[in-house]
C-alpha cells in the first residue's frame, strides 16, 4: 500500500482552516461585534482597542464624563463577561502618562494604605490635598462592594483608575 502525501497534507490543511476559522470567526462575530456594538451604544464612552485573546479580553476605552465612571465601568464589566464567558476581563483606560500618572506614583502609597486599612475616607482627604494644593484642579470617588473608582483631572489631561476591594491591590497595573 502505498502512502500519498498529497491527500494527507490537503486534509490536514483543510481541518486546520475549519479549526482555526471556526475560533477566528467566533471570536469576531459572537464576542468582538457585540462588545464593540454596545461600547458604541453608550454616549460618555469610545471604545479605543479591543483584543480577545485565549485566556483575556482586554478592553481600552476612554470616558467623557468622570460622574458616570462607575457605571459605565460596571456595564462595559458586565457584558464582556457575558459574552466572553470564562476568560479574564481587563478594562484598561486610554493612554493616560505624563503630569497625571506621576501625581498618581507619587500618592499611590498612602491611598494602598487606606485600603489595606479599610479607612477609605482617608483617600479622599488625599485628593482634598492635592486639590487644595493645586496639584489635580477636580477628583470624582466612588466606591462599591468591589471597587473603588478614582478619577482626577489637572485641567487638560484625566486620569482614570479603578482598585479592587476585595483582594490584593497592584497600583500601577490596576
């Protein structure tokens, strides 16, 4: 009996298109375009960047309005798990380095304390300091059963970040 290479290597061929298109495809039509669809719905927010990996979805986005963080953030959270089922959800925020980021740096300390100590109001008179101090010209907190949402602006450029309650806090990344 002999063994042709041919009709070997074109079924290979053919079940690895059908694989990876399947994945490919389902990926863009039943994840991508709903998320990109609803993040398009929603007035104060503009979708940046969207990657849907094997294990991660990582969403970029960037806010107008500082007062509806929270919810925008809730609802981007909520439908990307939905339609990403198991996989880690990243929300991250558009590009946000430079004046804001290193006023951030050079405060993270003292707000990771008051959350380890469970003393948020201490966060806030943080940004009453910065603000009194000029350094920030506005600051918008919220916080939830999970998050705590920081916003801070100088005037030109904002600075958005949200930091979990509920488990260990890595500032720079999250």
């Amino acid at each position: 009996m002999k063994i042709r290479p041919l009709p070997i290597f074109l079924s290979f061929l053919l079940s690895a298109c059908i694989l990876f298109g399947g994945w490919f495809i389902y990926g863009e039509q039943f994840v991508k375009k709903p998320i990109r669809d609803e993040i398009g719905k929603m007035k104060d927010v503009s979708l940046q960047e969207l990657k849907v990996g094997r294990e991660q979805v990582t969403i970029t986005i960037a806010l107008q309005n500082p007062n509806k963080f929270q919810s925008n953030y809730q609802d981007i959270k909520r439908l990307a798990k939905e339609k990403a089922g198991e996989k880690k959800i990243v929300i991250d925020f558009k590009s946000q380095e430079g004046k804001m980021q290193t006023i951030w740096e050079e405060n993270q300390l003292q707000i990771a304390e008051a959350i380890d100590l469970h003393q948020y109001s201490r966060i806030q008179q943080v940004f009453d300091q910065l603000k009194g101090k000029k350094v920030i010209k506005d600051y918008v907190l919220r916080i939830d059963d999970e998050y705590i949402y920081i916003y801070m602006t100088n005037g030109d450029s904002p600075f958005y970040k949200v930091l979990s309650r509920t488990k260990e806090v890595n500032l720079n990344n999250g």
